[in-house]
C-alpha cells in the first residue's frame, strides 16, 4: 500500500516534508513548494534536499512515488487576460524545473476554471498551454486532476479528461490524478468504482492513473462542491474508500489524503490538528476508527 498524505513545505523545505510524513507512518507524501493560494517561492536547497533523500531511503520511502501539487492560482483554461494566461504558463514550467531539482517524478495540475467561456473554449486553451509547457526538457510529468464541477471548472469527467490527453503532443509527458471527493461531486458513484475504471480504461488507459487522493466528501453525489471530509465521516463512507485504495488495479499507485484539519481556526491557528496519521492508522488496519475525531484532539492536546 503506497499510502501517505498532503504535508508542509517549510523552511527545511522537503526535508521538513519527509520528516512529517514519517511522522504519519506514511510511506510517501504530496506536497506544493509554497503556499498552494500564491507563486511566491524559494530556491530549492540542496542541502535539504540530501539529507531529505538519506531519510526517504532509511524510512521506505520512494522519492518515485513522492508528488508535487501546482498551486491553485494559475488558471490555463482562461486566456481573456493574455498576459495571466501566459505568467500560468512561464510558473507551471518553473514549477516542473524544481520538481526536477527535486528528483519528483509527478505534479498534480487543476486543468482550470473557463470562466466567462465554454467548456469547449476552456479545453482548448488547457490544451494550448500545456503543449507550449511541455515542449521544455522537464522529465516530471503533469497530472491532470479530476474535478468536482465547481463554478466553471474542466475536467469534471472522463470524456472532458480524455479530449485534454488526446490533445496534447507529448504524451509521455501527461498523466491524471483521482479524486475521490471530486469524482463523488461530479456524479461518479464511488460504490461502483471498477466501472468507472473500466471506462476510464476504455477511453484513456488506466496506465495514465499515476496518483489518487483520498478524501470523503462533505456533500451527496453530483453536488459540484468539492468539500472534502475525514475519511469515513462523509457520503462516500470508510469501506468504499479502503475498496478504492486496496483496488488491485491500482495498487502501483500512490494514495494520498487531503482530509481536513481537526478542530476549529483561531488566530494562531493553534487548535487545529492534523487527522493524517490516525487515518493512515485507520486505513492499514482495514477497520473504520469510531472515535477517530476524538483520539486525534486527545492526541494532540
């Protein structure tokens, strides 16, 4: 099981990363290289990133299988304005260089939100964008996550997804990544799972699966939310989502959780906890934790 969570990085950059995620008992880890609301960075140090690589390698964990998220500010799907349209593309082909640096193999990309166009219009332009981004000698692939159909959003289905492959020149260079809150928001019945694989299969290969996170969802199916929920405490429930992440199908892949943070924010933000290493906890036992939300503010307090 190829199992871990969304974790910081901080001032130690991916070394503090891999330290969190060991603390979670995870065995791999998503992370963006700043805040994901912004496209303010720093220079990858190389220092970190050493020791960083000897922890992974003394904890079991395969620097392949670690994935980086684009932050959710850059929006390939709308060119109205050129110049936003083309500072998304110059900062998705930086953020793919320091995954580079980063030796990580996969980032995760928000297709994007065609506001004030079609979808048609949106998809072109995803397209568009990610043909000028691919054409650099990046070796990290781009994955394309599947979205919930919030506002104006693309990618919110498989054909949507498929035509956004199809259209892209460097097929090495593209992949998709699942979610399991947004394809139960979109209106895929997460209790039937292997169909939908076997469609997804169908029209775009299963090979192209090269992450999956792992949230429940906050709202019923075919809402266009995109609230994600603790696993087991939403409408998608523990034992669909561990049949999901023990699907043998994807077994290869890494799972990653993108669960709220438990408790309430103050200023401080210091009453809230991180659920991930009582839910990875939860997951490898095979047997939904009742009083999950309970021991993780016991935990921490």
């Amino acid at each position: 099981m190829i199992l871990g969570s969304h974790v910081s990085f901080g001032s130690k950059q991916i070394l503090e990363s891999t330290k969190e995620a060991i603390s979670y008992g995870a065995n791999t880890f998503m992370f963006y290289t700043g805040a994901p609301q912004n496209t303010v960075r720093k220079n990858i140090n190389v220092e970190y990133l050493e020791e960083a690589k000897k922890l992974m390698e003394e904890n079991n964990i395969d620097i392949n299988n670690v994935v980086c998220h684009a932050p959710y500010i850059v929006n390939l799907a709308n060119n109205k304005d050129p110049e936003k349209w083309q500072f998304s593309i110059n900062f998705i082909k930086q953020e793919l260089k320091r995954c580079d640096e980063l030796n990580v193999k996969y980032m995760v990309l928000h297709p994007g939100s065609a506001v004030g166009m079609t979808h048609e219009e949106g998809i072109k332009n995803i397209i568009d964008g990610l043909n000028i981004i691919l054409k650099d000698d990046s070796k990290c692939m781009i994955l394309l996550e599947t979205m919930a159909g919030k506002g104006n959003e693309c990618g919110v289905d498989i054909n949507e997804i498929k035509r956004m492959v199809d259209g892209i020149d460097n097929k090495d260079r593209i992949g998709v990544c699942l979610d399991t809150c947004h394809l139960n928001d979109s209106g895929v019945d997460m209790n039937n799972f292997d169909d939908y694989l076997k469609e997804f299969d169908k029209n775009i290969g299963i090979k192209k699966i090269k992450c999956v996170h792992i949230n429940d969802s906050k709202n019923p199916i075919s809402s266009h939310k995109d609230r994600h929920e603790n696993i087991g405490i939403g409408t998608i429930g523990f034992d669909t989502l561990l049949r999901i992440i023990n699907n043998e199908k994807l077994k290869d892949v890494p799972k990653i959780l993108e669960t709220p943070y438990i408790g309430e924010y103050d200023e401080d933000k210091n009453r809230i906890y991180p659920p991930y290493k009582f839910e990875i906890e939860m997951i490898k036992n095979g047997k939904f934790n009742e009083n999950l939300l309970e021991d993780i503010r016991t935990y921490y307090k």
